[in-house]
C-alpha cells in the first residue's frame, strides 16, 4: 500500500517501537545510540519515567480548557521559567516557529508602538534557521526553505553570520531596523559557533542599546540545558529582551514559549495574539515538570559530558583536519568534505545522527547521557570517520 503521507521528509528506512534513555528500538527489537534525541528535543532522554507519570497523572485529571479562563498551571510554568531565564513575562504556543511568530510579532509592535515606524525591520543572518510558517521561512536563511513560497514576509534585512561590521553597515544605512533576530549558535546549519564564543551575544546586546533595538534569542535548540546552562545566554551577564524556546522545553511534549522583558514587556494586550492550544494544563505539566528534572543535574551533566565529547573527537580525529565546535551538547563535528553517506553507514552501526551542511555531523544527545554512552559515541563515529576519509581519500 501507498503511503498516506505527504512526501515533505526523505525519511530514513527505520521506524522505533521504544526508547529508554540515550537508546532507541526499532520495530524488530534492534537497539540504536541515539545522538539526535529527537533534534534536540529528549534532554531527559526518551521515556523519561518522571515525565511520563506527569503527563499520564494530568491526562486523567484535565487535558485542556481554554485561555479564556485562568489556567493555575500556566502561570506555574511562567513563574519557573522567569525564575530560570530572569525574564519577566511568556505567551506559551506549541512549537519553534511559533515561538518566533511571537517575537516577530513583538518586534514590529515595538516599532508602531514605541517607535512611531510604520515599515520596521530585523536583522536575520545567513544560515539561520527559524521555521516554517510564512514569517518565520522568511527569516530563515536558506534558499531551500523559501523555495516556491514567494512572496516572502517583507521585513526582514539579511547580513552574514557573525559579522559585526555587517549589523552596524546596516544600522547606518536603514532607520527603520528595530530588532535583531539571532541564534545564538546556529543549529540546522551544522553548529556554527560565533569565533568570540558567546562574547557575540554581549556584542549585539551593546549594538541593541545603543540603537533601541530588541535582541531577540532564538534559543529553541540552544534552551534548556543543552549547551551547558539553562540559556546559552546565560553563558554571559547579558539579558536579552526576547527570547523564543520550544523543542527540550516539554521532553518531546509539543509545547513553545515566548519570554519577555523590560522593554518588550508592555507590548501584547489582550487580542494581540493567542493559539487555542497554548499552555493548557498537559503542555504545562509536562514542561514544569521537565524543567524542575532538568535543574537536578543534567543541564551540569551536558557541560561535563559535552567537553569530554569535544576532546575525544580532538584527539581521535584532529590529525585528519577534523575540527570540533559548540558548547555542551549541542557539537559539530566538521569534516574536510560532503559525509551525507555517515548517516546510513552509522545507522548500520546502531548510531543515529544528522548531517548538516554536507559535511557537518550534528550531535544532540539526551542530557542524561553516561561518561560511558558518551566515550561510546567518540569511539563508534571516530571509527566510522576515520575509514570513510581513508576510503575517499583513496578513492
Ligand atoms: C533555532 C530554531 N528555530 C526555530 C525552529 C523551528 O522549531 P519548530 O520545528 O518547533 O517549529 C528550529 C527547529 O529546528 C530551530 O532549530
């Protein structure tokens, strides 16, 4: 029979019935490493115990209401995260890209509210990814995303990735600028890391000031633990005024937020905005519940394990002209050409992993992960890069 669904993923020949962890189960009991954890998703790993009681606990007391009434839940999970992020406010939706919907939103009320700017404008980078609705693909820099899609959300002024000089060329040439759209390291690129670190991020916050603009975070992959703080901002003394999360956010429950603070804080009023599904009671107690695990250990997990998986791949690899990039877990491992191929041979060898960019292998492994899965993944995919440059150097 003929699939059903639409053809929008080249999907990979192999489908799970389980996880437990770092690992996954095919339908035929076959075990995999799994250093996706769902794109950055699973930090507490897959089935996660606590999680799953939660979720199952809520499910038979109330799934959904509505935002019509006061949900005690949703401002459980506001009041968490103001207290992780230093934040002030949240609109929680369901996922990435409407977590940046939100913040775009906010940027151009900014403009007409506090700016008197009737055309505003963001600045995006180049080879960022921020989702796939119409506004978000448009601020996404990736041809192959916008493809077929035009006319593009106008708005939007594109400079390079990590290029200071580019922010303020543009800033002197456009008034209408009101807002910087920025992950903080990008991710479905390959794991760009910025050459300052997160010392970018104190650059842009001063450039924002200095202009009035709003610096809007993207950290949907970047949030919850993965790079080894709660934000990767939080790698700095900086506060950023947006802030957008999804993915680790419920532990694979489909929830997003949007964070506020000082001067975007006063700019959504009732009517603005809103998504039928956001926050209800599930999402909410699945994410509580995932940030109250996360603070008992695996976010300091990730920047340990994440630093021993870095090293590894140095010493394993360096003498091949393989270089390393990222913070905690969220690693890029760069290899001198196109290793598309990886992903299958890997999988052969009961590894999961992405391929960025050609040539970049993107690890995202459960938070939770042992020093041993850890030393397993350097050994596994050292081996497995080692034979494919011998090979096609050969070749
Ligand atoms: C940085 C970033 N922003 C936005 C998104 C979009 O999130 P979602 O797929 O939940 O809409 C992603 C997803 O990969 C992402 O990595």
């Amino acid at each position: 029979m003929t699939s059903a669904l639409m053809p929008t993923y080249a999907r990979q020949p192999v489908g799970f019935s389980r996880g437990e962890g770092v690992w996954l189960y095919d339908t035929q009991g076959r075990r995999y490493l799994d250093t996706t954890a769902g794109i950055a998703v699973c930090g507490l790993g897959h089935a996660n115990p606590v999680v799953a009681e939660a979720i199952a606990e809520q499910a038979r007391t109330l799934v959904h209401t509505s935002n019509l009434y006061e949900i005690p839940l949703q401002e459980e999970l506001g009041a968490a995260l103001r207290e992780v992020s230093g934040m002030e406010l949240c609109f929680f939706g369901n996922s990435g890209a409407e977590a940046n919907e939100a913040a775009i939103k906010l940027a151009r009320m900014f403009a007409h509210k506090h700016k008197n700017i009737a055309e505003p404008a963001i600045i995006v980078m180049e080879n960022s990814f921020h989702g796939r609705t119409l506004a978000t693909l448009s601020a996404t820099g990736n041809k192959k995303v916008q493809d077929g899609f035009g006319p593009l959300v106008q708005g939007f002024v594109r400079v390079p990735h990590d290029d200071i000089a580019a922010i303020e060329k543009a800033a002197a040439e456009n008034p209408n600028i009101v807002a910087i759209l920025v992950e903080p390291i990008q991710g479905e690129s390959g794991v760009r890391m910025p050459k300052d670190g997160f010392g970018y991020l104190e650059t842009l916050r001063a450039i924002c000031d200095k202009n009035d603009w709003l610096l809007m975070l993207d950290e949907i992959q970047t949030g919850n633990g993965r790079t080894g703080k709660y934000f990767a901002y939080q790698h700095t003394k900086i506060l950023p005024d947006v802030v957008s999360t999804a993915k680790g956010l419920g532990n694979g429950f489909p929830i997003g937020a949007c964070l506020v603070r000082g001067k975007a804080s006063d700019l959504f009023g009732p009517g603005n905005h809103g998504t039928t599904y956001g926050g209800t009671p599930l999402g909410c107690r699945a994410a509580l519940t995932t940030i109250q695990e996360l603070q008992k250990g695996p976010i300091a997990n990730a920047a340990v394990m994440g630093e021993r998986i870095m090293q590894g791949f140095r010493d394993k690899l360096g003498d091949l002209g393989v270089t390393v990039e990222g913070a905690g877990l969220m690693i890029g491992v760069v290899l001198p050409r196109n290793c598309t191929e990886l992903v299958a041979r890997a999988r052969d060898e009961g590894v999961l992993l992405i391929v960025s960019a050609d040539n970049r292998i993107r690890l995202l492994p459960p938070l939770i992960i042992t020093a041993e899965e850890a030393d397993l993944i350097v050994e596994k995919i050292s081996a497995l890069v080692r034979a494919f440059l011998a090979e096609t150097v050969a070749a």
